[in-house]
C-alpha cells in the first residue's frame, strides 16, 4: 500500500467516525425525545480500482419492531376509548351523586314522601303543606338538572367528534406530506427523523380511531382495522356535521333513513360505531364519544324519563279529582303544565316535570289541594287524610318500567331512583377498571419499544468512547504518514 492509499484510508475513516460522532450525539439529544428512534450509521468497505481504500458510509439506519408498534397502537385506541367513557361517565356521576346523596333523585324522591306522610298524619297543617309543594319541587328540579346534565354531555361529546375529526384530517394530511418528503429524499440523504415524525402522527392518530398502518410506494397507506382506506396516494378525509342542540328525541340513524345526528362517513362509507357496518370503528377516542352520545346518555335519559312519567301518571289516577277531560285532567305533576300519557310520551320529560300550578302558592296556586285533590271545586274537611294518604300509598307501589331502559322493569319509584344512579356508577366503575387495565397494557408495550427502539444513554456514551479511539487511531496514521513523506522529502 503507498502511503497516499494510507493517507486516504486514515481520511475515510475519520469522515466516517465524524458521521458516526454526529448520529451518536444527535441520539443523546434526543433521549427524552417522545417518538425518538434510535439511529445507527451503517459502514462498508471502500472499494476503489478493485481495491481496499478505507471506509464508506452506506447509509444511517432506523429500525422499528412493525409488531409491536401495532400491538401499541392498538392499546393506545383502547386506552382511549375508555378515557372517554371514564372521564364523561365521572362528571355524569358527581352530578347525580349516589343514591343516599342529597343531591340524588332517590334522595329528592325520600324527602318529598317523608313530608307527604307527616302532612297525612296532619292534613290541615299550612305550613306542612307549603314544606310538601316545596320537596315537590325540589323533586322537579333534581329531574331539570339531571335532564341537562345529560343532554350538556351528549353536546359536549358531539362537539368532541367534530373537534377530533378535524384533528384527523389535519394529521392525515400531514402524514400525506410527510410520505412524499420521505419519498423524495429517500436516495439522496438521511430521512430517520422524517420517519420519527411520521411515526408520531400516526401514534397520535392511532389513539382516536383504530388503524392498521402497511407499507406502500407512497411511504404507507392508513386503514381503519374495518378495512376503510384513509390515506394513500391521496387524503380521504373523514367526514361529521356536529349538531350544537341536541333535543332529547335526537338519535343516530344509520343510512338510508334519515337521522337527526350525523355518524362518521369516509368516501361515503359509514364508518359510526354500532351503525352496522363491518367497517364501522370499535375503539379510540372517537367510538367512546359516539358510545356516551349514542348509547350511555340515551340510556340514562330514558331511566329519568322512566321515573318521571311513572311520578307525573301516578299522582293523576290517584288524584280523585282528576276527570281525564281537560282542564280536570292533570295531577300534582303536570308534562310542561299538561296532562301526562305514559304511553304516549316524547323523551325529555324528566325536563318538562312541573308541579301543577294550581297547588304552587308561588304561582297562585292553593297548597291545600294536595288534601282536597288538584280540581276540587271547593275545599274539603280540613282534618280529612284520604287524599294524602293515596298520593303517599304511591310509594309503596311497584310499577313496571320500559325494559330498553336497561335496568329493573318492575320496581318501587325509590328503587327503580336508586337504582338508576347504581347503574350509572357501574358503568362508571367499569370503566375506570377497564382504563386502568388498558393503560397497564399500554405501559408494558410502550417500555418494550423504548427498550428496543429508544436511546440507552451509557451505551450511546461507550459508543462515544468506541468512535474516539477509532478517531485518535485514524489520526495516528495520517501524522505517520506525514512522518514518512518528510523523511522522504528529507533524502531527496
């Protein structure tokens, strides 16, 4: 060998322990980095002339575990479903408390009929019969807000669909660019944390909808796990129109027929959670705000709805007063001031519970109807119970109740109350449960990437220490070299 092909070998090498220098300390830097993979420079021998004549670098590589980043992404989609169902089952559950609360339907229900019975025992008693129109509203009020509190979620849910399908078209078409920016720059220069960039996007698209992710000539191609193409060579954007008042009646339909809200269609491909298609999405952050839009809130509405209607017919056929012909046709709690029909009733009326004007001392009315019966012509025998004493048998009594309500069909008003706010808490429960045990499964694949994919800063550094020995010997044969050219130079 000359000693310019010595030369030239020992400047080689160090260019390449100058690339392997640069990739190690970018690796450092980005140890804390969220999404970081860790980069190798992968080196050859430089064959020039058939010969030896050093070192070339091939090229800086990144290699990722395609399994197990699928196995996480499709825990990320499952974590965030239940963070969902968690969250909005929580704030539904503090507002109704649980059943011994005061704030509960149960506990508003107990009050009102602990006050019913002490009136019967003193049915001339003013004051007590104001104290019974005033649990009567408190009553009324727990429905209100308990009605609002469900049809605020159902909002705030839709509202979170249409924000988060604005953030997956938005990420899509970031990956889009990204995809021809690798693609392009593929052959001439290191595109690692192109790919790093990507990879996060799509984590981060992974946790609101459930997707597989191949590799294409484009860079990758999305799909959901039904199978519904969200990227290729193009964008196919996710479509929602959000609905900013949702009436109580308000419910999903799946096409063809018409629906008062909007589901999740991709190239006009239904893809809404329960809507029947095999495409249609099961988990992420997107199916569990379509799961408390569609399924949860609908179901605690008609459990309310359940009990208000049974409170509101129930005191009219046990009013005598009651004729069933307007205006004599309306008890102590009224459906928006009119008539209830249990068997004809529109959802929501947990929201339009009144107590009957005509006994509300604040609205004119005569508290004293509760003994005489809400249309009694003139007033009764002030010592007389038997009015009182039916309203109060109410709650002795076992009523039957819509069987899609998802609880008891046949229960007490107290019971079927209580029960209500249980069903809510276990659900609430499971979820949480769930939650927990989908982020365990989580933790585990992320430390199992990072382990695999991540920075190990102490052999980063003996790295380092690898490189700059490796470095200091280059450098040794070219000052060799250099020695021997003089000496060289020196004899001529």
């Amino acid at each position: 060998m000359s000693i310019s092909q010595a030369i030239q070998s020992a400047l080689s090498g160090m260019n390449a322990t100058q690339t392997q220098a640069a990739v190690v300390s970018r690796n450092i830097a980005n140890a804390q980095t969220e999404g970081y993979v860790r980069k190798e420079v992968s080196l050859g021998s430089l064959v020039v002339g058939g010969s030896g004549a050093g070192v070339s670098v091939l090229g800086i590589s990144r290699t990722v575990d395609e399994y197990l980043i699928r196995d996480m992404r499709k825990s990320t989609s499952e974590v965030g479903y239940q963070e969902v169902l968690n969250a909005s089952l929580g704030l539904y559950t503090d507002m109704i408390g649980q059943p011994q609360d005061e704030r509960s339907l149960a506990s508003a229900l107990g009050e009102f009929e602990r006050e019913l019975t002490l009136l019967g025992e003193n049915p001339e008693d003013v004051a007590l019969q104001q104290s019974v129109i005033a649990r009567a509203k408190d009553l009324v009020n727990t429905f209100t807000r308990t009605d609002k509190s469900i049809r605020q979620l159902r909002e705030d849910a839709d509202s979170q669909i249409s924000t988060t399908v604005a953030d997956i078209n938005r990420n899509l078409s970031e990956i889009h660019r990204l995809n021809r920016e690798i693609t392009a720059r593929q052959n001439s220069g290191d595109v690692g944390d192109l790919l790093d960039q990507r990879d996060r996007l799509i984590d981060s698209l992974s946790k609101d909808i459930p997707i597989n992710v191949f590799p294409s000539n484009n860079g990758v191609t999305i799909m959901t796990q039904g199978g519904v193409t969200l990227l290729d060579s193009e964008v196919h954007q996710v479509n929602f129109a959000a609905s900013p008042l949702i009436p109580a009646n308000a419910a999903y339909v799946p096409p063809p027929g018409p629906s008062a809200l909007s589901g999740l269609t991709v190239d006009g491909v239904d893809i809404t959670p329960n809507s029947g298609y095999p495409g249609s999405i099961a988990a992420g952050t997107l199916a569990g705000h379509f799961e408390i839009r569609d399924t949860l809130m609908p179901r605690f509405q008609k459990q309310v709805d359940e009990l208000a209607s049974q409170l509101t017919a129930a005191f009219q056929t046990a009013d005598a007063t009651v004729t069933g012909l307007a205006p004599e046709d309306t008890g102590l709690f009224t459906d928006a001031g009119n008539a209830h029909d249990p068997l004809a009733y529109a959802p929501g009326l947990a929201g339009r519970i009144s107590v009957n004007a005509l006994a509300d001392p604040q609205a004119g009315g005569d508290p004293a109807k509760l003994r005489d019966g809400m249309h009694a012509a003139v007033a009764g025998p002030a010592g007389d119970p038997a009015q009182i004493q039916a309203f109060s048998s109410i709650f002795t009594q076992t009523f039957n109740f819509d069987v899609t309500a998802g609880i008891q069909t046949s229960a007490t008003l107290g019971s079927y109350a209580a029960n209500s706010a249980s069903d809510a808490h276990a659900q609430q429960t499971t979820a949480s449960v769930n939650m927990q045990s989908e982020k365990t499964a989580l933790e585990s694949f992320s430390n199992a990437r990072l382990s695999r994919d991540g920075v190990n800063i102490d052999d980063e550094m003996q790295k380092m220490l690898t490189i700059e020995r490796s470095y200091a010997a280059s450098a040794q044969v070219i000052s060799a070299a250099n020695r021997m050219l003089d000496s060289l130079l020196a004899a001529v």
